[in-house]
C-alpha cells in the first residue's frame, strides 16, 4: 500500500524527498502555500534545512512523521519545506530572524509567520514534547494557534516591527582603518588554543580562509606565529577524527575541541576550501605531510562525491541507519577480526580504537596519539574501508551545487599546479564543463542541477565562485578562454548584484524572487561570503587585465568591506586576503613565450599564488635569446628576465623575501 504524498512530490531535492511521504501537508516554497495560508486565514509554518542535517533527521522522525504532531500542524497551520542549500536567499533572511529571536541560529529553523511572508515567531530544533528546559513543538503550535486566534494584532505588530528592523542597515564604520590585517592577526593569536589547535572553544569549524589568511600574513609580514598557528591547526584537524582515516575527506566541524567527535556529515565545500588550505601550507612550508592530505580529500572528492557527468555532489550524511556517526565506529573486536590478531591490535593502536571507545561506546578513529607521519598501515586502509561500505552506507545528496562545484574546481586546479597530477586537472574542467553545460541557460547561472531540472537562477555566490574558478582554471592552463569568461562574469556581476549607491552586493538579483528582504552578506561563515570572494576576485583581475575598470570595482569593493570588517576584522579573512593582494602585491610574473612553446607545462613551473600574465613577445616584452623569456616584479621591483625556469625560481625566491 503507497503511503500519502504531499505536494513535495514533484520536487527534486533530496531534502524535501526525504519529507515526501511525512504526514505533515507539506508544500514547497511558492505562491501555492501562501494562496491557501491567506484563503484559510492560518499563519505560515517555515521548516528550513539541509539533506546531510543531523538534527533535521531527529525532527523529522519525532515530529514530521508522528502523526498526532502532523495532525496540530495541518489543522492550525500551512507548512512550507526549503532546502537551505538550494535557495540561500531564503535561509539568509530567516536565519537573520532566528538570530534576532535566540541569539543564535542553526538547522532546522523553525519559523512561524504570516501568509506575507513577515515573521513573528522562530527558533531551530524543537522535540516534539518538552524536555530538559527545552518547549515542545506539540506545546509551541498550540500556543502559537490560541495567540493567532486571541492576540493577533500583537503577533502582526512584533512581525512587523521585526521586518523593519532588519530592513534598516546600520551605517559601516570608517573604511579607513589601515591596520586591519594586523588586528585580524592580534585577534587570532588571542582566540588560539596552543594546546589543541583552533580557535575558541568547542564547537571547532575548520573555517580553511582564516588559515589562508594566516598563511599569506607569515608570508608578507614574516609572522612566524601565524604560520605556527595555522600549521598546528591544519595538522590537529587531520589528526583528529574530523578527518576520516578509512576513507578520507574531512567532516563538517568538531563537537569537541580536541577535533577528535565530529558533527558526521562530509560538505563539498568544506573539501575544497581545506584541499585549498593544505595546498596553500605545501606551498610556503614544502612539507609533504600537507600535499597529502589535500590529495587524500580530493581522492575521497573524485571516488565518492563526484557524478558520472562531472559534477560534485553536495554532501554525505551523518546518520546511518537512524544513527549518527554509526558508519564510521569500530570496535577494537571487528578491525581484529579483519586484519588478524598481530594487524588489527596494531591498527586500533595506532588509530586509537579501543574497548572504552570515545564516541557512544565505540571508537573514531584518528591519530591524535600517534605519529601522523606513519604510513606503515596504509596498506589496510582499502580493506578497512571496503569492510566499512558492506556494513553500512551512507546517503549522498546527489543535487550539483553552482557554487560549492566552482569551489571544488578552485581547489582541484590548485592541487594539480602543486602535483602536477593531471587527474585533478582533468577532474577541474570535466565539472566546469557540466556549469557550462546544464547549469548556463537563458544568458545566466542557475544555482543548481538534479534529476535534469536547473533550480533558482543563480545567486551572488554562484557568480563569484564561479568566476573564481575560472581564474584558478586560468592560473592552472595559461589558457585565455578562462581568463575571458572571467570577465564575462565579472560584468554579470556587476550589472546583476552590485549597489551602486551604498556600495558591495545584494545576495539576489533583480531577476530573483523578490522577497521581504534584500540581503547583503559581508561576513564569512563556513564559505567565504559572496562579497569577499568579488573582492579577491576584482583584485585578482585588475592585475590580471591591467584594467581600469577593475581597478576601480576592486578599490570601491575593498572600502566597502574594510568599513564592515572594523568591528569584527576575524569574521572577514577572505576581505583581509584581498586586502593584503592589494597592498602587499605577490609575485607577477610576464611570460612571452616562443613559438610552440606549451603553456600548460609553463603553468606547472610557475607560482600558483602569484599573478601570471601570457604575453606575445614585443618591444616591451621580447624573447631572450630566442626563447620564452620570463618578466618577473613585485610591486614596482622588477627583475631582469630569464630563459630558465631554475634562474627564475631563485629570482622569485629573492622578491619574496
């Protein structure tokens, strides 16, 4: 016998799938719900989340499928269901409400409010009958509903008291603080744990810009604590069982501040923006232990996130079988069952796994005891690992992110200039063959692909992502066709997002979906937002192009973010790079190349932070000696050009220090 559908049926997220079959009415977001919430004069219930959300999975099995707590719903309610992922216009503007509600947000979140959309009431996981402190959603729908019926001018007056007052923007502070990355770095040394890696206390998020910015101050500033932070930072986050030993790729965040219990689900994003992280340590340290990690992630990326077309799916679960993290314990029992008594004991050893366990009886494993150096068991990670599929599997939300897919490029391309391994080169273009290709129509970005379908033309992050990896696919090929769509969508950009009164960029475009809000992200969260990765990327083109013209976005966009950055200058680190890049230029290197000279093993030799320009050979810039000749300057320092690679290398050397 089917089970009832509600009207998610037709959609294509796994996340709204996955409540397809719930008992709960459940409608996607559109003018369906809210005709039926204004004809049936009944507030508007507002559930927002995410496919690989742990606490989502909890809400749905106490609430959403109970059919008692369904039924309150159905009566007094109409519910509305949002991937976050899918239209981050609508998950920014009400986690701004929930925020302005609790002080705090997260998944799911919870919003009651009017059929226009207006709020008056919010919060994230509820139980479905109070417990611990915490109120009932049972408890809280009936309050809601007799404060509807009873008090309802109270209710729409603190709505739309509320609505205004997100409306009003405070005014940015003086833009002309010039000692910002040097506060960002004082702030950082404060927050650091020495003893466990991070920053803060528990709950740890990898946040891989802030190490980045860390990174490139030790470069131009020759801050050796920065480095030493951002060093035992990446290698604490390895260590732990934030990453996955058996399979590799990196969990979402740490519960704990050791990094040893993770938050279980695996983000696309946070794969790319760590495989950029431990790529950048390879680049300034040379040590290898990073360039195998980043490979680890992007080997975990390639085998067990990427669709057979090219594109990277969005995210692994945290849950199996109803339980959190149950795919990745072990028992010190099972792994000596596998590999034998003399290989297993010396294996749970290593990877501490042991009969106390440290994660609901059993063990995570990890390395926060051992050597992460040692190889010596690498040669049973494939069977461990094979043994861990058949026991148990995990959900994949298969939906191709704009967004999250151009990160993964970035990061793979970077990978490639730092193994010269083609596989991640060739892994880079076959996904940025799918955006070209099922995610670009009518002239625009979509923000993302399924089962066929595009979603919600494109957002300010999907534009400056995308348009970021073209300048990583640039930097990884020498090849101008990158560099070109670069700028295409750089005036997309512009012409679709940019505030050209007060300055930055709109979240959504005059072509989006109008709604009670028109946000403006500054800060950075678990991504870089929007308006800091158009910073870097109008610097980036400005040197790039030598155009004017992005010279002025990149001065006018860097003063707007400055002015947001000088109260809070840590939640910023993507601005603080592109501010850095635009004062503290790296490495500019000019290539005039001979004839037949192939520009794609030219990128390999050449920095993968500086800027490189691929010029026909002239009077300014011609051949030495017949051959590909490069111009190397920092700043307004320029050396003499070279012929060799080798002499080039030395002279780049000398401009860096």
């Amino acid at each position: 016998m089917n089970k009832p559908r509600n009207h998610l049926q037709n959609e294509t997220s796994p996340y709204l799938l996955e409540h397809a079959e719930n008992p709960v009415d459940l409608y996607p977001w559109g003018e369906e719900a809210f005709r039926r919430a204004r004809e049936e004069d009944k507030p508007v219930f507002l559930s927002i989340g995410y496919s690989a959300c742990h606490w989502c999975h909890v809400m749905a099995r106490e609430s959403f499928e109970d059919p008692e707590t369904a039924a309150l719903i159905n009566r007094w309610f109409v519910a509305v269901k949002v991937d976050r992922e899918e239209r981050p216009d609508i998950d920014s503007i009400y986690m701004a409400v929930c925020q302005a509600f609790t002080g705090s947000g997260g998944w799911p979140t919870s919003i009651f409010m009017t059929a226009g959309q207006e709020p008056f009431f919010a919060g994230t996981y509820f139980p479905r009958t109070s417990r611990g402190g915490m109120p009932g959603l049972r408890e809280l729908l009936a309050l809601i509903h007799e404060q509807w019926e009873e008090n309802r001018p109270a209710l729409l007056g603190q709505a739309k008291e509320l609505v205004a007052q997100l409306r009003r923007q405070e005014p940015a502070q003086d833009a002309s603080c010039e000692d910002l990355p040097d506060r960002a770095a004082a702030l950082y040394k404060r927050a650091y744990d020495p003893e466990n890696g991070g920053f803060g206390r528990a709950p740890k998020f990898p946040s891989p810009h802030n190490l980045l910015f860390l990174l490139a101050f030790y470069e131009r500033r020759g801050d050796t604590a920065c480095l030493a932070m951002a060093e035992h930072t990446l290698t604490q986050m390895y260590r732990g069982g934030l990453f996955d030993h058996i399979g590799s790729g990196f969990c979402r965040y740490s519960t704990d501040e050791y990094f040893l219990a993770p938050h279980f689900e695996k983000m696309l994003y946070d794969n790319a923006l760590l495989i950029l992280a431990f790529c950048r340590a390879f680049e300034v340290t040379k040590k290898e232990l990073y360039r195998r990690i980043a490979k680890r992630t992007a080997d975990f990326t390639l085998r067990e996130m990427t669709s057979p077309a090219g594109g990277f799916c969005s995210a692994q679960d945290a849950d199996s079988g109803g339980e959190e993290g149950k795919y990745y314990l072990f028992t010190p029992e099972e792994t000596v069952r596998l590999l034998g008594q003399k290989d297993g004991q010396a294996f749970n050893r290593c990877f501490g796994i042991d009969a106390s366990g440290n994660f609901l009886g059993k063990s995570i494993p990890n390395l926060l005891h051992s050597d992460p150096e040692d190889r010596s068991f690498d040669r049973f990670l494939p069977l461990v690992c094979e043994y861990r599929r058949r026991r148990c599997s995990l959900r994949v939300d298969d939906k191709i992110l704009t967004a999250w897919n151009a990160l993964m490029i970035s990061a793979l391309c970077r990978l490639y200039q730092d193994s010269g391994e083609r596989v991640y080169l060739e892994a880079a273009q076959k996904a940025d063959r799918f955006i070209s290709e099922k995610l670009c129509a009518d002239g625009i970005l979509h923000v993302s692909f399924r089962a066929g379908k595009r979603g919600v033309g494109g957002f300010l992050d999907d534009y400056a992502a995308y348009l970021f990896a073209q300048l990583a696919l640039y930097g990884a090929t020498l090849k101008r066709t990158y560099l070109e769509r670069a700028e295409r969508l750089c005036r997309e950009a512009l012409s679709r997002f940019a505030d050209r009164e007060n300055g930055g960029f709109y979240l959504y475009g005059e072509g989006n979906e109008k709604l009670i809000l028109r946000p403006k992200e500054t800060w950075d969260g678990a991504l870089p937002s929007g308006n800091s990765l158009m910073g870097w990327n109008l610097v980036r083109l400005s040197r790039l192009t030598g155009k004017e013209v992005y010279a002025r976005e990149a001065q006018r966009q860097l003063a707007f973010l400055t002015a947001h950055a000088s109260q809070a200058p840590t939640g910023y680190a993507m601005a603080l790079l592109s501010l850095l890049e635009s004062r503290e230029p790296s490495v500019q290197v000019t290539v005039a190349p001979a004839i037949g000279e192939d520009l794609g093993k030219l990128a390999l030799i050449l920095p993968p932070e500086g800027v490189v320009l691929v010029v026909d050979p002239s009077d300014t810039y011609p051949l030495k000696n017949g051959k590909t000749t490069f111009y190397v300057c920092r700043g307004n320092t320029c050396l003499p050009p070279v012929n060799d690679p080798t002499e080039y290398d030395r002279l780049f050397h000398c401009l860096s220090e």
